[in-house]
C-alpha cells in the first residue's frame, strides 16, 4: 500500500467531511500540524468538533479554522493567548469542553487503546464533575472520564519512513504520539522521508500500522510563542584599549 502523497492537500483527499472530529497534535506551537490543518482550511469543511491542548495562536495552525467558522466545538485543555478562540467562546459561538491537562491526555491515550471510560480523582467537586458519574474507591471519590477516538488524526513528526513510522523530536513529540492511535485514520506531515527500513527500530515511537497517509512538508518554521528578552547593560570599554567587552 502506497501511503505516501505529495502535498497535504492530496493527503486528505475524500477523508474530511462535516460534523466529523479530528484530534491535532501539538502544544503551543511546538509540534503542530500546520500545513495538513491550512489544508482542512482550504476544503471548506464545518461543523468540526476538533480535540486539541489548545488552538495555536492567532493566525497559525488551529486559529485559522476558528477565523473561518469551520469548527463547532474544541476539546482542550487551555485557551491560551487566543483572542479569537476566547471571544468565540464567550460570545457563545464556539462549544468548549474543558479538561484537566492530564485528564486529556489519558482521555487520547485510553481511546487509542480501546478504552471507553476510567476512573480519576483530578475534578471531583469541581465545575468539571458536573454531570458526571462518581465512584468511591478505598474511600476516595473517583471521577468517571470517556476516553476520545475521532474520525481524523492530523500529526507533525521530525522524521518517518515511507511505511509510516514516525519519530518526533524533543518536546514536539507531546500530544502527537498519542493522538496518532486514537482516530479511525491519522495522516502525519513530516520534515524528513526516508525509505522503509532506513529508521532504527529502537527510535520509533509511533508504528506505521497506525499511519494511512504520509506527507513530506520539509523542514517546520520554528515559531516562537512568546518572545521575552531583557536588555542587555552595554558594556565599558576596557581600560585603555576602547574596545567594548
């Protein structure tokens, strides 16, 4: 099976749909699917229920979806310094569903392993409980959690084969590995392909059986979030050379 395709646009051919849901891997900007997400922009789809940390920033990656009204409801754990995804939200234009950071995580995690539910302690009598079923355990309150399993999975990865197998690098792994097992079908974007057989086994970190389509986009633009600098004091020549140091 050829899971290899030319541009993002091609790899999401006759995939997207509306009202469907789709997990993007990333966190902040680090690790986002930026040119398979401007490709779900270009296809014009609505009514999205998107599962993602948060919605990039605004202008890049998710937010761009926001701007065009094509997601209904994101599934994050932070708005983060969105403007459009908070004015949205309060404005009652955009369904949100909060969760604890790790409470996401192991909602994706359990997913992907054929999980439907699970018990934990983060949220119990919190805003986050209600409606939800609450368990004792050994005398402690537990929440009861569903896991998530989407119809889409959009991944960046640093380096993959033509088999689908992919390696993240650094902290762009975070949500990306995890989504990649949770969805009906996940399509990665990397930055290097090489041919089957040329990666280490032992540095795989999500197995090509879980990847249907693949796409080269070259190296990522490094994005930087927040820049915060401070001045620097301007140094004194050195005495008698009136050379700076």
């Amino acid at each position: 099976m050829n899971k290899v395709y030319p541009d993002a646009k091609s790899a999401l051919s006759g995939i997207l749909k509306d009202n469907m849901m789709i997990m993007s891997g990333g966190f902040g900007l680090c690790g986002i699917a930026e040119e398979l997400s401007d490709a779900i922009r270009e296809s014009g789809v609505k009514g999205l229920t998107v599962v993602s940390n948060n919605a990039g920033v605004d202008g890049i990656g998710l937010s761009r979806l926001l701007e065009t009204r094509q997601i209904k409801k994101m599934i994050s754990s932070y708005v983060g310094e969105n403007k459009l995804f908070a004015q949205q939200f309060l404005a009652g234009e955009l369904e949100l569903e909060f969760n604890p950071q790790g409470t996401l995580a192991e909602r994706i995690r359990a997913g992907g392993a054929g999980i439907p539910a699970f018990y934990t302690k983060t949220g119990v009598g919190t805003l986050i409980a209600e409606g939800k079923e609450v368990k004792e355990f050994d005398g402690e309150k537990y929440l009861m959690e569903r896991g998530l399993f989407a119809d889409l999975a959009i991944v960046h990865a640093w380096k993959g084969d033509t088999a689908g197998n992919l390696i993240y690098r650094k902290t762009a792994r975070n949500f990306n590995p995890m989504m990649a097992t949770a969805a009906k079908i996940t399509v990665a974007e990397v930055e290097h392909l090489v041919p089957a057989g040329e990666l280490n086994p032992d540095h795989i970190h999500t197995p090509g059986i879980f990847v249907k389509r693949i796409v080269e986009v070259g190296t990522a633009k490094k994005r930087i979030e927040f820049r915060n600098t401070r001045p620097r004091p301007t140094s004194a020549p050195a005495a008698g050379t009136g050379v700076e140091i």
